[in-house]
C-alpha cells in the first residue's frame, strides 16, 4: 500500500537513500543540497548507518568511496560547485568500479553562479563530471515523489552496473514542500538490487577480469579477498598496467557496460526511462525534464483548454538518454517540437544529436528564474 508523506525534495532523496540500504553518508554541507545531509544525519544512526561531515567535498566523496569499498551502501550530495571539486575522485569511482550515489541539487552557475536559485546547467557536467573515457548513469527526478523512487533506483543502478550514479534535483525541487505518494515499503525492499560477489577460492579472485560489457566484481574488503585498487589502468587483479590491449579494453568495457547494454536492451533497468503525457494524439510535443516538468504539465493543459492538441514527453533517464523514443519523437512531430530548460541548451544539444536537425522551438532560461506554464504556452502558440 503506498504512503503518503508531506515533505520536501531533499529529505525524501536522503529517506530514500536509507530504505534502498545506504548505511554511509560522506558529504560537506552546500546550498541548495545542505537537507540531504542533514536528514541522513538524522536517520542513518536510527538504522545503525553513519554520516560525516568531512573537511570539504573532496574529502566527503573520498569517504564515501571507501565505505562503499567495504561493501557499504554509500552516498554523497552536493550542488554543481562541489561535483567540480569532487570530479578527481568521481573519477577514481569509474575506473575503479565503486558504486556510489552521488545527489546533486541543482544550482545557478559557473563558479559560484547563483547559490539560491534553480537552475538545471549541470546536465552536461553529469554526463562528463571527470576526465576520460567513460560512460555515467544520471537521473532526474520530476516530481517529489520521484525524488524517492528514482534515488532507490540510482542505487540499484549503481550495485547491478558497478559505477557512481548520479541523481539531480534542483532548487526548486529539492526545496519544495508538499505531499508525495511512496511505494509501500516492503514493495522496495523487495526492489533492491546488490552488487554480486565472488565465492570462490581467494586463490581465484580475480575481480576485474569481467567479460566485455559486464561490470567487475569486487567483494568487500576486509573479507579475505585481496585485491589492489588504483586510478591507474589495471589488470585483473587491480594491479597497475600499461598493456596497450588490457587499456583498450579496460576502456571499452567501462563504456560498453552502460552505453551498449542501453542501447541493446533500450535501457538499463525495467524502470520507466521517460514519461508520455497526452501524446497519443497530440499534434505538438513539449520536452522538458526535472521541475520544469511540473510547469509543462499545466502547460499541455492550457494549451488543449484552448484546442491546442499538446502533449508531453519527459526524459528521466538522462544519460544515456532514451534515444529510441527521442528519435521517435523527431519522426513523428517534425517541426512541431519545443524545447525547455533551465540551462542554454544542454539537453537540446542531445535531442538535436539524435533527431538530427534543429527545427525544434526552444525557450531557456539561466537567470536563476522558472519558466512559467504561461510563458510555455505563448511560445507553443508562436509555432501554431
């Protein structure tokens, strides 16, 4: 039976996080993200859970990682600033092969940009947060609901895939305050996805000698199984390597394991990796993602009171993106697609990657402000 809470973004992502089986929270306190942290400091000591506070952002992803090493559940939250400085070790987490969730509730920027106000410019830092060859997982929550169920989903994610996951709110969802409806508990109990270990001989382990597209398997530590972790190139047994085919192919498979697994079963998981509203016979799209979301919904529905025939297509998985769907979308709406975010285009970037052409009608904003319904449907009107 589903529960009903009022609460805000931030606090169901942390609520979330501890019923998925996080028991480690690393982080330093950031605006607009600081809730995240101080919920999990609140309720991980109920569960036998432990959340620090470190020295700053670096620090916190780096305990994060180790916790997760030992076979924790772990996570860390934080705005844009800090992913920029947690990026080195953000890094180590995807050569190495450390699930971790990493929370980032959106912010105005670059630099300091904007503390306090929305903004949905981080999108392409999610899909590229370090140096390297890689591929990342990002979701992105459009409702307060969804701030709970695709944060449970991130850490599924993150065990079956071996990877950092990241799921982005904003300020304005994070921050928001009001009713959400949650799975029934045992319902995500039930859910949870564990990474899989090795039960072999010692002798025998071997946890980076993973078959093409398939992720590492390393047991926690302090278990018996010795292994070595680096941010270097490695071997099967973690051991730094320079070995031109063991490269190539450490790489490939980092990549492969995520984008080609996507690409091959049209998603990563059975989660829904997007949302349809009103589009079966809607004769223009609306794209928008995140909170903005909740401003297109009222937007199609003004639109049809006023026999716009309108619907909406909303991504949550934004990277890989659903680039089946979007491409269907492309196909069947032609020039009349209209593009909103909080940003200068990130997203845009993709769906013109995909459908390729750029007859799409955009509206952005990067001052900190929403985008109003009315302000949508105007610009929808424009294209009729």
């Amino acid at each position: 039976m589903a529960r009903e809470v009022v609460s805000t973004g931030n606090e169901l992502a942390a609520k979330a996080a501890i019923e998925a089986g996080a028991r480690f929270f690393g982080g330093y306190p950031i605006t607009p993200s600081s809730e995240v942290m101080h919920e999990a400091s609140d309720l991980l000591p109920e569960v036998g859970g432990v959340a620090i506070q470190m020295e700053d952002e670096i620090g916190g992803i780096s305990a994060a990682l180790g916790a997760s090493m030992s076979g924790v559940k772990s996570f860390t939250a934080t705005s844009g600033p800090g992913i920029s400085l947690k990026a080195e070790q953000i890094g180590l987490g995807f050569i190495a092969e450390i699930p971790l969730v990493i929370v980032n509730v959106m912010r105005g920027g670059p630099s300091t940009g904007l503390p306090t106000r929305v903004s949905q410019a981080d999108i392409g830092q999610a899909q590229y947060p370090t140096h390297g060859d890689y591929a990342s997982i990002t979701l992105c929550a459009g409702s307060l609901t969804e701030c709970y169920t695709q944060t449970v989903r991130a850490f599924n994610l993150a065990e079956k895939y071996m990877t950092p996951v990241f799921i982005l709110l904003d300020e304005t969802i994070g921050h928001m305050h009001g009713k959400a409806m949650l799975p029934d508990l045992a319902e995500v109990e039930a859910s949870i996805v564990n990474r899989a270990t090795f039960t072999g001989s010692p002798a025998d382990y071997k946890p980076y000698k993973a078959e093409m597209n398939k992720p590492a398997v390393l047991n926690p530590m302090f278990k018996g199984y010795r292994f070595h972790v680096t941010g270097l190139h490695h071997g099967d047994e973690g051991f730094p390597t320079e070995d031109a085919f063991q490269c190539e192919y450490n790489i490939e498979r980092l990549v492969g394991k995520i984008n080609t697994v996507a690409a091959q079963n049209d998603g990563l998981d059975n989660e829904p990796d997007y949302e349809e509203f009103m589009l079966d016979d809607a004769e223009v799209c609306l794209i928008a993602y995140g909170s903005i979301g909740l401003g297109a919904y009222e937007a199609v529905q003004k639109l049809r009171a006023q026999g716009i025939k309108a619907g909406m297509f909303r991504p949550i998985l934004l990277w890989p993106s659903p680039a089946k769907k979007i491409a269907e979308i492309g196909a069947r709406f032609k020039d009349k697609i209209f593009v909103t975010e909080l940003n200068m285009g990130q997203y845009a970037k993709e769906i013109e990657r995909i459908i390729k052409r750029d007859d799409f009608t955009t509206l952005f904003k990067a001052n900190g402000r929403p985008i109003a319904p009315a302000e949508m449907v105007a610009k929808v009107k424009e294209m009729m």
